[in-house]
C-alpha cells in the first residue's frame, strides 16, 4: 500500500519536472519566433510535447489515490472506517486550499513594483516554469518526508473474525 503511495508521489514529482521543461522550449519558441508580444498566436510546437507529463501524472493520481483508498480502508480499524475515509477525501479539499493559497501568495509576490508576475495575462511573459519547479521541489520534499514516515510505519495485521 505505501509503496503505491509512494510510487505515486515520485511519478507525481518527475510529471512537474517534465511540466516544467516542457514550457520552458514553449517560451524558447516564443522567443526564438518573435512571438513573445503576441499571446494570441500559435507557438510552432506539437501538442504531443505534454504528452508525457499528462501520461505520467495520471499514473501517478491510479498510484497514489488508489494506494491512499486501500491504505485508509484497510489500516483504519472497522469501527473508523466512516472517518479513514472522510481523512482520505480531505486530502483533495485540503490540497485544493493550499494550492489557491500558494497561487495568489506567488501572484501577490512576483507582481510587485508594476512587474507581471509570474501568472501574467501573456503566458508567453509569465514564468510558469518557475512555478512548476517550484512545485516539484514541494513535491520532493513532501515524498522525502514520506519516507522518512513510511520507514517508521508498522501495518496494522488484519484479524478476521
């Protein structure tokens, strides 16, 4: 069970570093184009570049959602079932939260002194590539921290009555 978490986690993080690398070619393009000032133009790369990075960010959500169902269906003892499961469904409102709150803290940051940011209106002027490393780097942290919990873990063995 925890190592499909942690399968998931990992493949979650490469998905970001590829994000990551994939617009940063999407803004070399822009600029090798002339095309920085036209956000409504077409960037002169295929749509198969995200590929990869949706491919293994859905592998990393099978691997890492199912693993926490499993975890919290079969580690939680029977008379909290009810509640292993709300604590797993509260992690995808929970992390909705913080990523709102971690959009508008960069936003709010970045954009000072009359600058766009690094969400501006233009993607072909924001730096979104800051931002998916930025997550990775959160990412990579957190399954660190993982880790380090998930050695410390012993399974709770299962009776049946």
């Amino acid at each position: 069970m925890l190592q499909r978490i942690g399968t998931g986690l990992l493949l979650s993080s490469t998905s970001i570093v590829i994000a990551a690398f994939v617009e940063r070619k999407r803004l070399a393009l822009a600029r090798e184009y002339g095309l920085v000032d036209m956000p409504n133009a077409t960037i002169p790369m295929s749509v198969w570049w995200l590929a990869p990075q949706y491919v293994l960010s859905a592998a990393s959500d099978v691997f890492a959602m199912v693993g926490l169902q499993e975890f919290f269906y079969d580690q939680v003892p029977s008379e909290l079932k009810s509640i292993g499961l709300a604590m797993y469904l509260s992690i995808l409102g929970v992390g909705s939260l913080l990523s709102s709150f971690l959009v508008s803290s960069i936003q709010k940051l970045t954009s000072r002194n009359g600058q766009d940011g690094w969400f501006a209106n233009n993607l072909n002027r924001a730096h979104l590539d800051y931002f998916y490393l930025l997550l990775a780097g959160i990412s990579a942290a957190g399954f660190a921290v993982f880790v380090c919990f998930n050695r410390s873990y012993v399974y709770r063995s299962r009776i049946d009555i």
